[in-house]
C-alpha cells in the first residue's frame, strides 16, 4: 500500500503537472472507484469545467482544490495516478480518466479496486469526512518537538508498531515504514510506548522524521508487485534503501546478524533481534 512518501512525491509531480488545469471530461468505467457517489452522472457533474487550483495531502489522501469542493484520492492497496496523453495505450484496471482543457490526461488505474475517488465541499470537509479530520500529525508537514512527541507516546501505552500504524496518532506511516523507523531507533515493535526512555524517545522521534524525508528524496518504496509508481509510471528507489523491511535473513546493516520476520496482526514484521531492544 502506497504510503506517507509515496503518496508526497505523487503530490509534489501532480502540483507541477496538474495544478492550474481545468477539466473537460471525466470517464468513469464503474462505480467501485466512485463508491461514495451515487452514480457516474453525479461525479462527472462535479468535475467537468472545474480548475485544479491546488494539491494537498493529508496522510495518505489526496486533496484537490476545484473551488468551492475538493476532489479526495485516496490510492488504496494498488492505486496509481498516471500522467497520459489520448494516444497512450489504456492500462488495464483504468477506472477514471480526466482531460484537460489543454491536452494530456490523469488517470486513475487500480487493479485492487481498494482506492477511491469522492467530491466533498470544502468548508464541511472534516464533518463529511472524518477519517481525515481524525488524523494524527504529519511527520513530513508538521511540526512537533520530541518532547511532546514523547507526552504522546507515554499516554498511549500501546505495542510501537501498533501506534506507528495508527493514523489518528501519526498519519501516513504503514506497515513498512513503521519496521524501517523502527531499526533506525533501535527499538522493537512490540515494545510498549510508555516504556521508552528519554534517549529512546528522541530516537524514535528522529527515525520517524528522517526516514519520510529519505523515503520522498528517493521517491518512495516500489516492492516486487510492482504495484506502486510515480506520475510517470516510474518505480521509487527507497527499496534499495530499506535496512529490514523484506530482508528476512539477510544481514542486518548495523550488526550483520540475521533479519527476522514475525507476524504481527495478519501482517509481517521485519526487524533484527540482536540490535533491536
């Protein structure tokens, strides 16, 4: 699932190639990826003739200003947003296709069908929508000092990884840049929040900034399903980066003993055993 960096360089691409454009058309093949409406004429309707003005993130959404709405994209598992021109082969599992007024098109390709498109008004954007109005801080947009980092952590009292994940406590971080912040701190995932000491605090606070902004200078994680790429349809490059994440018994690139994979709530945790405490 793409995460907090992945979706940001999305973001940063689609504000130098999108922003500023108006829409002509909208196809929409079904209605999974437009789910919250309540059909295709609703959506379209919405769209059509409309500027993108502006593009912002929230965790792991998309937030498009078109005047008094935003358009949200939220990728999902498998989502992508591709720059295209009308000539461009048509991928499969392309669900919405916007044309500007300009030329080129966006489209919005999911084989999972996880993701969705949805048009909110903006200034009742956080009561029609809560999931983001529950959103915890953004690593990459906010700013917070370690030690209230640290009055957060003790108040919780939850297994790390599990509040890493959490998006009402830190949104955008998922199950693999949760097992990566977590090496460069030095600490377990399953370690509880309140146990930490104050060394370790500003570890882990330290880890969670400077592996998103590493993760988006590289631009992001693809794995071998090769499910996320960029606007361009580029893969990321954080992959050759990843220190445990899908290394399981490979040399930790700390203390060169063996990485070790768990489960951890249906999912797979990597981490090293040895340096890890």
């Amino acid at each position: 699932m793409p995460e907090l960096p992945e979706v940001e360089t999305l973001r940063r691409d689609l504000e130098k190639e999108v922003v500023g454009r108006r829409i002509k058309a909208v196809e929409v093949t079904g209605m999974r990826a437009i789910r919250r409406h309540p059909n295709k004429k609703h959506f379209i309707g919405k769209l059509e003739g409309r500027k993108l003005e502006r593009v912002t993130r929230k965790g792991k959404y998309l937030l498009f200003s078109i005047g008094e709405d935003v358009l949200i994209v939220h990728l999902g598992m498998s989502g992508q947003l591709r720059k295209a021109t009308a000539k461009d082969e048509v991928l499969p599992h392309t669900h919405v296709t916007f044309t500007f007024t300009q030329g080129g098109e966006l489209r919005f390709v999911d084989p999972r069908t996880f993701g969705e498109l949805f048009v909110a008004a903006a200034d009742t954007l956080e009561t029609d929508v809560p999931e983001i109005a529950e959103l915890g801080f953004d690593p990459v947009e906010d700013v917070l000092s370690w030690n209230v980092f640290g009055a957060l952590l003790r108040a919780r009292k939850v297994k790390l990884k599990t509040l890493l994940m959490d998006q009402r406590f830190i949104a955008g971080i998922g199950n693999i840049y949760s097992d990566e912040i977590l090496w460069a701190a030095g600490v377990r995932h399953d370690r509880v929040s309140d146990s930490l000491s104050t060394q370790e605090v500003r570890r882990l606070y330290r880890a969670v900034l400077e592996t998103m902004h590493d993760a988006i200078k590289h631009r992001g994680s693809t794995l071998s399903d090769q499910q996320y790429r960029d606007l361009y349809g580029v893969v990321g490059n954080y992959q050759a980066e990843h220190k445990v994440y899908a290394r399981e018994g490979q040399a930790c690139r700390r203390c060169r003993q063996p990485v070790v994979r768990q489960k951890w709530s249906q999912r797979s945790t990597f981490f090293c055993p040895a340096c890890q405490v």
